[in-house]
C-alpha cells in the first residue's frame, strides 16, 4: 500500500522484527512477515519498516534501539524458545534496564501442556517464564512459548510472539487484536483490491492509467510479477464495505481502460478464468502440447471442477505422435518444421478432433537452452486455436535470457489467455 493512504488517520506505525539466523540464512521461509502485515492493514495500523535479526543480543538491541525511535508499536516473532540461542525476552529487558521476573504460572501451564503431551520437562524450559518485569502475559493456547504485551515507555508498545506460524497466529487473532483495539489501534481498516492484466507491459499500462497514480484515497499502485501485470487500488476506510464503495468506482474505469488486458482480479488467474468462461459457454477443451511437456494441462486441472470442461490432452514431443495422435501433416513437417504455425494449426484441430472438444489448444515451441537457429531461436512459441468455426494460430517470441521454465510459464499462461480472449469475443457477439 503506498504511503499516502497509511498516513492519512494517524501519526502512529507499527514495525515487524522478524528474529531468526534460519531466516537470513534463507532456511524458512518468513511467512509470519506476511500475514502480520497484511493483519495490520485489515487493522488500519500504518507499518512502514520490517527488519529480520540473527540470534545475536547486539544486533537485536541495535534494532530495537531503532525501531523504538520511529514506530510505536514493535512485534516481534521467533527467539522465544528454550534453547541459549533465544534471546528476545532478555535481550528486549536488557534494552529497557529491567530484570527479567519468573511467572510461576507459566511454568505450571509449560508443565501441564508437556504432561498431556507424553514430553518431559527439562530445566531449560524454565527459560520461557522468564518475562521482562512489567511485561504482561500473551498467552499461547497452541504452545509453551508465551509472548508478552508490554509497554517499557510511554509511546511504545511491545508485542512479542513465537516464530511457529500457527502459534504466532492464533495469538495474534485471540489475544493481540483485541488489546490493540482496546487501546485505541485498529479503529480504521486499509482494503486493497488488485486487478490482474495479461498481454500489456507495466509501462504501457501505467501510461494509460497514470492519472490514478496521483489519487490520495484510493490509491492506485502498479506491479509486474511472472509476466503479469497487476493494478493494487488501496482505501482506508472505518469499516470494509466502506472500503470497498470507495474502490468501486475506480475499479471500473480503470477495468474499462485496461479492456481485455485485464482478466480478473485478487486471487483469479488465467486458468481459472478460462474455466469460468467454458463453464458459462457450455464448451469443453482439449489440448496438445509440445515444448510445455503437460504444463498447460496441469495448470488447467489445477482449478477445482475442471472435469466439467477439460476432457484431457495430448503431450507430443516427437513428431511421430504429432503425425500418429494429432493428424498432423508430415509434408508440412518437413517443410515448416515442429514450431510453425502449420503445425501449431494441425495440433490444435487434431487434438479438438480426436477428443471431442469444443476447442482445441496447442503449444509448439523452442524451450532452449539448446535447439535454436537463426530463423527459430530459443523463445519462439506458435499457439494453435481450433474452434467450432475456425483454427488459428500465433507467433511469440520470448527470448531465451530468462532460460527453459520461463518460457515455459509464459507459454502456458499465454495459450490460456488466447483462449480466454476468444472466448469473450464469443460472448460478446
């Protein structure tokens, strides 16, 4: 979300330290930084900055040091754990000069969970009901590493949680958000709804749309991911619904502009778009692949209910099966070559005529990192189409710098998006 919607309720932001050698070393992935920030901003909590630490003391004071200069609510997760490499609750005590006070309480529920569980607790367990003096109990219903609410200052805000997603979680949602909310946090929400667009660059879109970038309340930001475009419209509002009236207007032109680039929206992809379409159409799919190797039906068959419309496929790398399962010509093999539109064509209408199908999809291409010539490098992709009235066929070229699977992923998206571009025409008529 940019910047300009954060800071429109209040002065006040949050930070996310993420605590963990095993995360900068690249061991876990740090899904617990997404889905604090994406709480915060369901919550409406500006959050400008998030820092992952190594289990050193140092390190973790200078970033606390920090961060405590600039927000004024820290969440931090991982390093609440027995072992001597979990230092946040005692480097945190260090921080602020305090001692760190047993809780007798903890100890009693660490032992209890450990009993129902057939473990046994050890001495080094003693370690998570060490809290800093003053600190209030986060409690973990899941597991035996509490965290702790704590307030060391006036203006700052302390919230600790254990680095096991599921743990860190629940203690956010059962016990975290209600605190913050009675202390006056979480009083706005911030929405974002995203559009998605395929088959327009980042910067031939963002010139048709760069007026919206200048919009304060929604805001309107561009991104580029896995060929890709996406559109984020951002609105901070006192409740969701409202929200979302705000962004409804904006989410219209800027659909209205972007025409049949834009093919869905928030957690839509090409496949499930095109399922949708075959589905309202009442048409069924097959398709014939060469260099993809059974991507394009795998993707299809990703999206649950695609029995309904995808009857299956045909994965021809050797031109034998080309010519023995799809019918294609083997004069126009010799003459054009396997990526041609001749063949592309021939796939697409044999593989539409030998299941059954409505449409008939293809893919034939030069996936590399070897095989390229001057006249076909590595890149060169032909999608066939065979419809009830027609076959058609498309040249693209994707260039051979990003390597095999991503022409692959660009193949197999693109083909989809033919489909889905044709299917709509059909509607429209």
């Amino acid at each position: 979300m940019s910047e300009s919607v954060e800071s429109k309720s209040t002065d006040k932001s949050a930070e996310i330290i993420c605590v963990g050698t095993e995360l900068l070393l690249g061991d876990i992935l740090n899904s617990n930084a997404q889905f604090l920030a994406q709480a915060l901003a369901q919550l409406g909590i500006a959050h400008y900055y998030q820092t992952v630490v190594g289990d050193n003391p140092a390190r973790i004071k200078s970033v606390v040091n920090q961060a405590g200069d600039r927000s004024q609510l820290l969440i931090f997760t991982g390093g609440l754990g027995p072992t001597p490499d979990d230092l946040t609750h005692e480097t945190l005590a260090a921080c602020f000069n305090v001692p760190l006070i047993e809780h007798p309480e903890i100890l009693a529920d660490i032992t209890h969970k450990f009993a129902q569980r057939g473990r046994v607790f050890t001495e080094n367990n003693r370690k998570q009901a060490l809290l800093p003096e003053g600190a209030l109990v986060l409690t973990n219903e899941s597991g035996s590493a509490p965290g702790i609410i704590w307030q060391p200052r006036p203006g700052l805000t302390i919230l600790t949680f254990p680095g096991v997603p599921a743990e860190m979680q629940r203690m956010w949602r059962d016990v975290a958000v209600p605190y913050l909310q009675s202390q006056g946090w979480g009083q706005t929400t911030i929405y974002s709804r995203t559009l998605r667009f395929w088959g327009v660059s980042e910067s031939a879109l963002a010139e048709k749309v760069n007026p919206f970038f200048d919009r304060q309340n929604p805001t309107v930001a561009p991104y580029a991911n896995h060929g890709e475009v996406k559109l984020r419209i951002s609105a901070r509002a006192s409740s969701e619904a409202e929200a979302q009236q705000l962004i409804a207007p904006v989410e219209q032109q800027l659909r209205e502009l972007g025409g049949l680039d834009c093919y869905g929206a928030d957690n839509d992809s090409l496949a499930s778009v095109v399922g949708a379409l075959l589905k309202t159409t009442q048409t069924t799919l097959a398709v014939a692949e060469s260099c993809t190797g059974g991507g394009l039906g795998a993707i299809i068959t990703s999206v649950p209910g695609s029995s309904s419309y995808f009857l299956g496929g045909v994965i021809s790398y050797d031109n034998a099966i080309k010519v023995q399962l799809l019918d294609v010509s083997e004069h126009d093999l010799n003459e054009h070559g396997a990526v041609s539109h001749a063949v592309a064509k021939q796939m697409a209408a044999g593989v539409r005529s030998r299941l059954g199908t409505t449409w008939g999809l293809s893919i034939t291409g030069v996936a590399g990192p070897d095989g390229g010539t001057d006249s076909k490098p590595v890149g060169l992709v032909y999608i066939g189409l065979a419809g009830p009235t027609a076959v058609q066929s498309f040249e693209y070229r994707f260039g051979a710098s990003r390597g095999r699977d991503w022409i692959r992923l660009l193949s197999t998206a693109t083909a989809l998006d033919c489909l889905r571009r044709k299917l709509l025409i059909k509607l429209d008529q």
